[in-house]
C-alpha cells in the first residue's frame, strides 16, 4: 500500500490516470473510497489521487488529541502534494474535507490550482453551538459504544435520508464503510478538527483577498451548508456556485453525473484560462 509521511503520521492514498495532478479530500463521514466515482470519470483525464485522513485506516491512527486539528489537515493536504512531487494541483473536497481544501487554497494559494468546496460551512452560522454540542455526543458515543452503533445513526441523519431515496444500494454501501471505521479516530477528528474550526464568517477578509479559482456545490436541503455557501460565493471573487436540486449532503455519491459535470467543467475553464472573476458591480442605481 502507497503512504505519505506527514510529519512521523502516515497516510494511504491510491492514485489513478495521467494528466494534471487533482486530489480529492473526504468527508468525516467517508474516507478515500468515497470518491470512486469522481477518481473513474476524472482519472481519464487527470491523475487523480485520494487520501484517507489521519485517523482512517489504513492511515496512521494517532492517540492524542494533539495529533488532530484543522491546522493539521491542510498540512495533510500539503504533505500528499509534497510526496507526489506535485508543485499545484486541483482540490476537491467534500464537507470536513471542503473546510481543509478551502484553508488550503487560502493558506497555499501558490500551490492550488483550483479549489471545489462541497457541502462546507457546517457549523459556521446560527447552528454553530448546536453542531458543536452534536459533535461532541457523537465522540462521546463513539467512546462509549463504537463504531457500528453511531453508524446507523450517523447515516441516517436528515441531510443523508435524499442519498437513501435514490439509492438504496449506494446509501448501504456508504453507511458498511462508515462501520468499518475507527472509532477512535473519529471520535479524536471530532474533538480536535470539527470542534474547533473557525466559522466561514470568521474568514471574510481572507475570503475576498483568495485568488484561486474556486468552485462551491451544495445540495438544496443540506440546510447547514446553504448559507455559508451563499458566503463563499458572495465574498470569494473568483467564485461559481452551484445547487443541488432535492439533494442533501453527499452529493458527489447522491448526484454523481451532475457533479461530475459541473467539476470537469469547471477544471477545463480554469485550465483553459476561461474561468472569470466577478466584474465589479457599479455603485449607485
């Protein structure tokens, strides 16, 4: 099996085709598999990499708290990148992963040729306390009872239930893989990753100064990602936003041809030099 070092901790990633280097970054939810079906569309035409994060197995599980932060991930980020020998590459993440990809675009900008931001900003708005307090229940019972029992749960929450109405066999498939987790090491990305990152406002002065193309998608009923998508593309100048209609949280396994399309799009504007920035809007009526 492939692995990065990323300062003593190890990461599996797999990799696939030839071309521009486009990494795919996972949700808590998921790992690398979650991106099978962007990894065999994308791979025709670009060499595709996915990663599972510190804290997913095969990865390196760390013991300590300290070992996880959202510092660390877009760390992570770099150390594939690093260990690839790829000076820039696309970036496409998904949820926990959007956040890392987003912080990565606006903490290495020298090194993203493009971000993708799905379903990101959980946690950033009105719901930030009540994300906060969910997560730690969901670490505590991780604790206490494992993986398999918060699974079931886990997967069957409101912004997952549109997956399970379209696709049974894909929703059972996604919630086997969550079950076949670490308990651990979800319950430690919890406590040190989603527990305390910033809020998307908090990044406003940073938003409206990145440079680096930039795609958000976001399912219509993923509530908690709505807004802070609407942010992003309100405050981002290079910014192109797309809704999922009747969709939820895992869109890239929920609406896989759509989203495939709009981020091939997307990745040949941007390698063709099309993709634009915002003209500045005139002042007054």
């Amino acid at each position: 099996m492939p692995y990065a070092n990323a300062e003593g901790v190890q990461l599996f990633y797999t990799e696939a085709g030839e071309g521009l280097p486009l990494l795919f970054v996972h949700e808590w939810g998921g790992d690398q598999r979650s991106w099978d079906p962007q990894v065999r569309f994308f791979a025709r035409r670009f060499r595709c990499v996915a990663f599972n994060a510190r804290g997913y197995p095969p990865s390196a599980v760390p013991g300590e708290v300290s070992a996880y932060s959202q510092r660390q991930a877009v760390e992570d980020i770099r150390a594939i990148l690093d260990h690839l020998g790829f000076a820039r590459a696309h970036v496409c993440g998904l949820s926990m992963g959007a956040y890392a990809t987003l912080l990565f675009g606006l903490s290495y900008p020298d090194r993203a040729l493009s971000i993708t931001v799905g379903g990101g900003g959980y946690g950033s708005g009105a719901d930030r306390a009540q994300f906060r307090q969910g997560s730690l229940e969901t670490a505590e019972r991780l604790e206490r009872e494992g993986m398999r029992a918060v699974a079931d749960l886990y997967a069957r929450n409101p912004t997952r239930l549109q997956f399970l109405r379209k696709d049974p066999a894909g929703w059972q498939e996604f919630r086997e893989h969550l079950a076949e987790g670490s308990a651990l090491g979800r319950a430690l990305t919890l406590r040190g990753v989603q527990l305390t990152r910033p809020s998307f406002y908090q990044l406003e002065g940073e938003l409206e100064r990145l440079e680096v193309p930039t795609l958000i998608l976001v399912g219509d009923e993923d509530e908690p990602a709505v807004e802070p998508s609407l942010f992003l593309k309100r405050k981002i100048p290079g910014a192109g936003l797309a809704v999922f209609p009747n969709s939820g949280h895992t869109i890239n396994l929920e609406e896989p041809d759509r989203f495939n399309r709009l981020l091939l799009d997307f990745l040949t504007a941007v390698d063709a030099g099309r993709w634009p920035r915002r003209q500045a809007r005139p002042q007054g009526g």
